[in-house]
C-alpha cells in the first residue's frame, strides 16, 4: 500500500492517541498542530506541500487554501461531512481540482440522544428547576415534533417514542420506515403548531425557523437545537423567546453565540451547558476508527 508523502492535521481533530499513531502507516511524514489557524495564510503555512490534509469542523478549507496548497490530493474531515452547503472545506472547489474529500457521519448520535433525555426529563420532572408545567410530568403523552428524521433526529424520535411520547415529524419527504413505526408526517408550520416540544435536528448552516415559523410555534413551547449552528433566524429566534418558551442547546455554537458575544447563554429562557453531548469517549472512538478506515480505502481501493 502506498503512502502519502505528507499529512498534516491543521488544528486539533480528536483523534485517539493510538489513532495518531496509526497515521504513521499511512504517510511519511505526519505534522499534527495542537491549535486552530487564523486564517488562510497561516493554514497555508502549515500545509505547505503535504498532499494529504486533516481537518475538523472548526477551520474552513477555502479554494485560496487549495490554490495556495497544489501539492493536496486527499482531504479528511474529522466531522460530518453531509453536504456541500453544510461543510467546512469548499467541495466543490475541491473537486474542481480533483482533490478527494471524505467526512464521516454517525459517530456522536448516541451521546446527543441520552442529553436531550436528560435535559427533558429535567424540565418535566423538575429536577433541579421548576416543573414545566407546574407538577411533575412523564415524557408519556408528550406531543414531540422532530424537525429532520435523519439518523439524529431518528433516533431522538425512537427514543421519545419508547418513553411514550407521541411522534410527528417533518423531513424533505414522508418516510415508510417512520411511518411503521406510528410516526406521523406533518408539514412544518402545522407540526410547530401542534406539539408542545420541538427538537430541530438539521444539518450544519439550515435555517429553517423565520417570523413565521415561531408564529407557529407560538407560546408554552420547549425548543431543542442539536445541530452545530441555531436553525433559526437570530431576530425572529429573540423576539420568541421573551415568550413563556424555553431552549435547550448542548453548545453556545447551537445557540449561536460567537466570541463576544455570549448574552444568550445567560438569558432566562435558554438552558445551555456549553458542552459538546455528542463528543464523548465512545464517539471519540468511533470517530477515530472512521478517520482512518477513509485514508486506508483512499489509499487501498482507486483512491475514491
């Protein structure tokens, strides 16, 4: 099998340390950098002439960057990578060049699940905080809308279901397999309407959520956000939440808090804990194994 010359990791990627290590296999010379770039000077800098690049989700690839880098023929997104619009590194740039990118998916779901249950079980219960409602209440009867029934979003919905809840969802298009399960399909503005929890599970920059979407969603209503950015508009997201309403988010990069510019996070209305759920030491795992089953198919089978 042959190697890459060069790999070289821009900022951290969350690789197990056996993980690094086995990058030794696969490239002769490896440069792993413990901090985040500034901007495309300084990534250009750091890749030089490797040909092949490591990534997260936190430092954008642009075509300068490729430009700048003509030595790159491998990309690897330590993160998901789900489309175009939604990822870090310029795809279509890429490809244009013919550099080969690969992301992963479905390493972090798990630990995203059991912190929404958490957070829910909380706030209905009263642990910790005031009842929602006034009184102790189950998840059993909740009305619970799901907004994107990917693999996220599926199994929040599977889990709420187990626990009794009652389960509508809205995608790109009605799903059997949802169907069988007693799931039922709804349009968004009727689905916002007509449950009292909401959890938007979307991909990375997918802003679904506008004045009249929240008109919609109306008043006595808990909003979970699990996608890496706020799938709402900040403005009318603002004015929403003066209301009886509540939001849960893992991170301040879900709320959509930036540097200086973190308000939210102590707003009376918004329960974040500024913790990546899905990042934990089994999703570290599973991610690392991805990384490297990609750079070992790349090099093994055709390079694709």
């Amino acid at each position: 099998m042959e190697k890459f010359e060069k790999l070289v990791a821009i900022e951290p990627v969350n690789l197990l340390p056996w993980a690094e290590n086995e990058l030794n296999r696969y490239a002769g010379e490896i440069r792993m950098y413990a901090d985040r770039p500034a901007d495309d000077d300084e990534i250009i800098r750091r890749i030089g002439d490797a040909d092949a690049v490591l990534v997260s989700h936190s430092t954008p690839v642009t075509a300068a960057v490729m430009d700048g880098c003509p030595n790159i023929r491998y990309i690897g997104m330590c993160c998901s990578l789900y489309s175009p619009e939604s990822a870090n590194v310029d795809i279509r740039a890429a490809e244009a060049r013919g550099i080969t990118v690969k992301g992963i998916r479905d390493y972090g779901d798990e630990g995203v699940v059991e912190y929404v249950i958490h957070e829910l079980v909380g706030c209905l219960h009263g642990f910790g905080q005031p009842a929602w409602s006034g009184k102790p209440r189950e998840i059993t009867g909740l009305k619970a809308g799901i907004v994107g029934l990917g693999k996220s979003g599926g199994m929040i919905a599977d889990a709420l279901h187990f626990l009794g809840a009652e389960i509508s969802y809205f995608a790109r298009s009605e799903k059997s397999e949802a169907s069988a399960k007693g799931y039922v399909f709804m349009p968004l503005h009727r689905l916002l309407a007509e449950n009292e929890v909401v959890f938007c599970c979307l991909n990375k920059n997918t802003v679904l959520l506008h004045d009249e979407e929240f008109e919609a969603l109306g008043e006595g209503k808990i909003l979970f956000n699990t996608g890496l950015s706020p799938a709402w508009d900040e403005k009318s997201f603002m004015k929403w939440l003066e209301g009886n309403n509540l939001c849960f988010c893992d991170t301040a990069g879900a709320l959509g808090c930036h540097a200086g510019n973190t308000a939210l996070l102590s707003h009376p209305h918004v329960r974040c804990m500024n913790v990546s759920s899905g990042m934990t030491v089994q999703a570290v795992e599973r991610l690392s194994r991805k990384v490297l089953d990609n750079i070992r198919f790349y090099l093994e089978d055709g390079k694709n």
